[in-house]
C-alpha cells in the first residue's frame, strides 16, 4: 500500500512538473514574441531562418511590356488615348479632391461638353454603329471621373439609345443631330420611388385622347414619382418616359392598359431652360457619390405631347386610336423594349473592370514601394513580399486581367446581336450581360474595400481615389438591374436550358458545355484523377476547366431536384424562395466558368510568345485561386482527395508570388497614365515628394 502510494504521489509530481514545464514553455514562448514586437532589432535566431517561400528561387518571367499592353489595350487604344490625352492637357477640367455637389455637376457638364465639342469625340455615332468602340469611350471617360462616364452613358446610352432603339426613323430624323452635339441633353426616366426592378409594375400613366391626338402623361400617386433620374435636376431638356399606355374603350372600364411603352416628353424650355407646365422637378440632393450627376425627381400632372411623341419600334397607336404591333403579347412587347436596353449592362460590366484596373494599379504600385519590417539588421521589405499582402492582391490582379477578355467578349457578342438581330444571340446576351454585370460590379466593389485597407493609413486620404472610387462605383451594383436579380435571370434561364435538354432542345452558344456536362460531368468521379496533384496536371486548362464545368453542373442538377420537391408544397413562387441562394450560387458558378473560358481563350490566342506565357500563369493563378476557394464543395463530392487538395493550395501560393514578381510590369500593361491614377502613393518615382507637397510641406 504504502508502495502504491509512493508511486501514485511519483506519478502526480511527474504530472505537475510536466504541466509546469509546458506553462513555462509557453510563456517563454509568448514573451519571446512580444518582444519581437517590441524590440525593432532583436537578436537573431540561433537557428537558420525560414525562407519566405521556397519556389522564390525559380526564375522570374520575362515581360515584354510593350506587346503585352498592345495586346490588352485592343483595337480601340487610340480613341481611348485621345480621350485621356485632351484631358491631361485640360487640368482645368479634371476634378479636384473635395469639390462641392453643386460645383461638379457643372464641371462634369464642362467635361462631357469639352470633349464632344472640343476634342471632338462623338460617342453617339459609335452606339449603334461601333458599340466596341462606345464603351471604350466610356471606360476612358469614367477613369478620369466616373461621373462623367455616367454622365455620358446617360446622354447617348440610355435617352440617345431609347430614340436608337426603340423609335423610328421620325424620332431619329428629329433628335439625333441634338443628342449628338448635346444641343437636346435629355434623361432616361423609367425607375419610380415605388418600382425599380419590377418595371412592369409601373404606375405612371399615359393616356390617349383622340380628340386632340395626344398622350396625357400622368403621375397618379406619390409612388409613381420618377425617381433618380440622372440629367434630370440641372441640365435635361427631355425625357423618355417609361408609362403605362391606355387606351379609351367604350366599355365599363373606359380604358385598356396595352402595357408599358417608351415617350418622348420635353420637361424644360429649349431657349430659357425653364420646367414645363405641369411638369414638377425637384433635386435628389446630395449622394454617396457620383456627386457630378444631377439626379433628379418627376412627377407628370396632365402634361400632353402629341402621338408621335410614342416611341413606336414595337407599338404604335393611329390617328382614330386603334393599336397595332408585330408582337401579339404585352409580355412580348415588354421583352422587346427591355432587350433593347441591354447595352446598359455591357456597358457597366465593361467600364467596371476599367474601374477595377486603377484600384489594383494603384494597390498594385503602393505595395512595390512601400516597405515595412524585415529580416533582423537588414533593409525593410516590400509589403508586397508579404504572403498577406500577396493573397489579397494578386489573385485580384489575375481577375482583373480574367473579367477583361471576359467583358471584351461580352462586347463583341452585343456588336454581333446589333447586326445580325438573332433571336438566339439575343437571348445569349441577355444572360450573359446579366450575369457578367452582376458578378464583375459585385467583385470591384469588394476590391476596392480590400485595396484601401492594403495600402493602410495612405489610402484612406481622398487624394488617393479610393474613396472617390468606392463611393462612385457602390451604385453599379444596383442600376441597370440590382444584382440579386440578375443573377437570379442567370439561374432561371440555366434551369430553362437544363428543361430543354431532356426536351430534346438546343443550347445557346454560352451554354453549350451543359450539353456534355450533364452526362460526363454528374458521373462519378475518376478515382486516379482525383488523386493527381502534379503541376503540370493542375495546370492543365482541361483540368482547370472541367472541375468549373462540373461544379455548376452539380449546382444545376441539384436546384432542379429542390425546386421539384419544394413546389409540390410550396408552389412555384415559394420553392423558388426557399432555393434562392443555392440558385445565386449556380449563377455566379456559371459565369465563373465563362470568365475562364474566355481567358483561357485570350491566352491561347495572344501572337506575342512571351505575353503569352505571362497570361498562362496569370489564368492557372485565377483558376486555381477560384477552386481553392470552394474547396469543400470539391471535396465533399470526392472530386480531389486530400492530398491533391493540399497540391492546389500549394501551387496557388507559388503562383501568386510569381505573379507578385512581375506585378509592376502587369499593371503597367494596363497603361493608365498619371492622371487617371492620380494618386501620390502610386507614382512611379518621387512618390512621397508628390504626396508631401499635396499636403503642403
């Protein structure tokens, strides 16, 4: 007993030293990193030093800047050139830090004058004519101030396109000359305080009379107000009306609603610019930005405008009353008219990637030239070399240059849908915009969040566009479609083509590989496949893009299964709520897949071998970055095994420090001059003389 008693006491003291010598450790431990926290020199380990990635030995790439930048920049550098060219020769129309609401709309107004007038940019000829070359001119714009891009778009995109296309040639004899020259500045008025996305539930009202042969343009309640109406508080002289067309009938209803239509109605004098009777404006004041962009309120009391005034591609309505369309449904008509104003979406996704490039140049070049810390008594290092700084903004890089020759796709597709008219392509576009739009305008908003916090204390000063940037850009999230919607237009028409499939229908061209993907991709997964974690494997575009192919087939298998259980319940409104965000997932999964495939696209066909190359490891950092991210959904599947896993995280980590090595000269492809990036932080050279003098030593 009394042995057992002496080991049991043995056993506890061993017991209590062991927990004692593990305390003492790791307080040692934590002093020891406190103090290097502290102390600026601490005395150097005994042990050899880790190095910060091992792959850091491989050889960096040669970048020939030059054909790289040719090759980015396209067909359309030279419109884009001169756009930026006048305005760095006009410093009196660049907009300083600080300017009050009222004093930018005037400049924007200067602006947009000065380069149609002066410079002779004529963006109007390009929208129907050259749609490549229009939204080129509007990405240039928006970089030098993104409320004159805007500004822009909604002169010759949105009331010079609703003329283009959605009137006749009696609206284009009249008005184009004036849209043009930006003698008749006008607005787009079609949101309304109570309805934005649902735009067939519009409540303004315009009414025929054949007495006199005209529209009477109504606001029937407060809600009815038009609302945030860009042009509309200063300088519009016209609106294209968005209302619901009613005709007299001689039945009990007196009226019948033949949908909504698009009028031309004048709200301000031509000659003394004064608002027409029974028109009331009223300004929506100051935004979260955009602030050069006069937003503006509607509201519509009786005003009359003669018949013609009715922009009549897809209705019309004759001298004695009678309606007539080629199209024999309101839900036809309403399809057409919005189908026509498509472009607005390209338009965005396109000008937010140009956003999107000064954001991760100026992080890009902050982040070269600032250093902080580093290895004991030796120089500090770029923040760049920093693992952390790499993970947030290398992947970004990748995808910036992933959404261009995605968008620049997008734009040729519109400018194909605008000659030829195909039923097909037209239902492509739409999609495909929607989509794109969505998903790009969604990711530069977060980016541009992830670059001012990047560049730390620097990025918060107002000189340093990130705030001016993510305050303007915010909206694009919402205008032309908020994107939540959008994405859910995505869904449905996937789940419309995944019907058809078994229907024995046709795919649209974006969607062709579902048509595969349904048999190849939804069968087990090869189990030796699954198991290999070679680079040059993991590399391989084929790999790359089947495992996107087979998530959004997965994603698209699976809602369709949920939303046929759901609706024997629910019905079809109330499975679809209940499967919303697996459908938000399946969208943006699938245009992920569409970025990469237009990427791969615009790696395989650049001329230039050493550009080539760059973009082949600029494409596997995004690929891999993308399924590295969804990891689980992988993994729960069985379609990589653990240790490819493993594999994939390793080699992103390797490929974004190769991308880190060459990161000045991809940014620099972009070939923003300074006055677009205008930021002291990402001068080339005598970047804090620049910043310093800003703020006034």
């Amino acid at each position: 007993m009394e042995s057992q008693s002496q080991s049991r006491s043995t056993s506890d003291n061993q017991t209590v030293d062991d927990d004692s010598r593990l305390i003492t450790t790791a307080t040692t431990r934590r002093i020891q990193r406190l103090t290097l926290h502290l102390n600026p020199n601490p005395p150097p380990p005994e042990e050899e030093p880790l190095q910060r990635l091992s792959c850091g030995s491989r050889a960096k790439l040669e970048v020939d800047k030059t054909a790289l930048s040719i090759y980015m920049k396209g067909k359309y550098s030279e419109i884009q050139d001169r756009v930026f060219e006048f305005f760095n020769s006009r410093p009196d129309l660049q907009t300083p830090v600080g300017i009050s609401k009222d004093e930018h709309r005037e400049l924007c107004w200067k602006q947009l004058l000065g380069l149609v007038r002066e410079a002779g940019v004529r963006p109007f000829l390009c929208v129907a004519d050259d749609p490549g070359k229009y939204f080129a001119i509007v990405e240039a714009a928006g970089s030098v101030d993104m409320s004159l891009g805007v500004k822009l778009g909604v002169q010759y995109s949105l009331w010079g396109g609703s003329v283009l296309n959605l009137g006749t040639k009696r609206h284009k004899d009249k008005y184009y000359d004036g849209i043009d020259n930006l003698d008749y500045p006008g607005c787009f008025a079609m949101t309304e305080l109570h309805h934005g996305s649902n735009v067939q539930g519009l409540q303004t009202v315009a009414t025929f009379d054949p007495l006199t042969d005209e529209f009477i343009i109504d606001t029937p309640n407060d809600g009815a107000i038009k609302w945030w109406i860009g042009n509309a508080a200063v300088h519009g002289k016209f609106a294209t009306v968005f209302a619901k067309l009613m005709l007299p009938t001689l039945d009990a209803k007196g009226v019948t609603d033949m949908g909504v239509h698009a009028f031309i109605v004048p709200i301000r004098d031509m000659k003394t610019h004064q608002t027409l009777p029974g028109i009331e404006i009223h300004d929506c004041g100051h935004k979260v930005g955009l602030n050069g962009v006069d937003n503006g309120a509607l509201r519509f009391c009786s005003v009359r405008i003669p018949r013609d005034n009715l922009l009549n591609r897809f209705g019309d309505v004759s001298r004695d009353g009678k309606y007539t369309s080629s199209l024999p449904t309101i839900n036809k008509r309403f399809a057409a008219t919005l189908g026509e104003l498509v472009g607005g979406r390209v338009g965005l996704a396109y000008s937010s990637v140009g956003v999107l490039k000064i954001s991760v140049t100026i992080a890009t070049r902050y982040s070269l030239l600032r250093q902080q810390f580093g290895p004991p008594k030796q120089p500090e290092v770029s923040i760049l070399d920093y693992q952390s700084q790499q993970h947030k903004l290398m992947p970004m890089l990748a995808s910036t240059y992933a959404f261009y020759f995605a968008t620049k796709h997008l734009v040729e597709q519109y400018s194909e849908m605008k000659k030829t008219h195909d039923e097909q392509l037209v239902a492509d576009v739409h999609a495909l915009s929607a989509g794109l739009k969505s998903y790009v305008t969604s990711y530069t908003a977060k980016s541009l969040s992830v670059c001012r916090e990047a560049c730390g204390g620097h990025g918060y000063a107002a000189v340093n566009r990130f705030g001016s940037l993510r305050n303007d850009h915010d909206i694009f999230q919402t205008f032309e479609g908020d994107n939540t919607v959008l994405l859910q237009q995505v869904a449905a028409d996937l789940l419309k083509r995944y019907k058809e499939k078994f229907q024995g229908g046709t795919f649209a061209v974006t969607w062709n590989y579902l048509r595969e993907s349904m048999n190849t991709y939804l069968s087990q997964p090869n189990p030796v496949t699954v198991r290999w974690e070679g680079e040059d494997h993991l590399r391989d575009p084929k790999f790359q893009l089947d495992a996107f192919r087979y998530r959004t087939s997965r994603l698209l298998q699976s809602v369709a299964v949920r939303l046929r259980k759901h609706s024997k319940t629910h019905g079809g409104f109330g499975a679809w709520n209940r499967c919303l965000n697996h459908l938000l997932t399946l969208a943006e999964s699938h245009i992920e897949t569409v970025i990469l495939t237009k990427f791969i696209e615009g790696v395989q066909n650049c001329p230039d071998p050493s550009s080539r190359a760059v973009l082949k490891l600029v494409c596997d950092l995004y690929a891999l970055n993308r399924i590295w991210n969804d990891i689980g959904t992988y993994r729960n599947v069985d379609y990589v095994a653990p240790n490819k896993a493993k594999a994939i995280h390793k080699l992103t980590e390797y490929l974004s420090f190769q991308v880190r090595n060459i990161a000045g000269e991809l940014v620099d492809a972009f070939d923003l001059p300074d006055h677009v990036t205008r930021a002291p932080i990402a001068m080339k050279s005598e970047a804090y003389s620049q910043y310093t003098h800003y703020v006034g030593f």
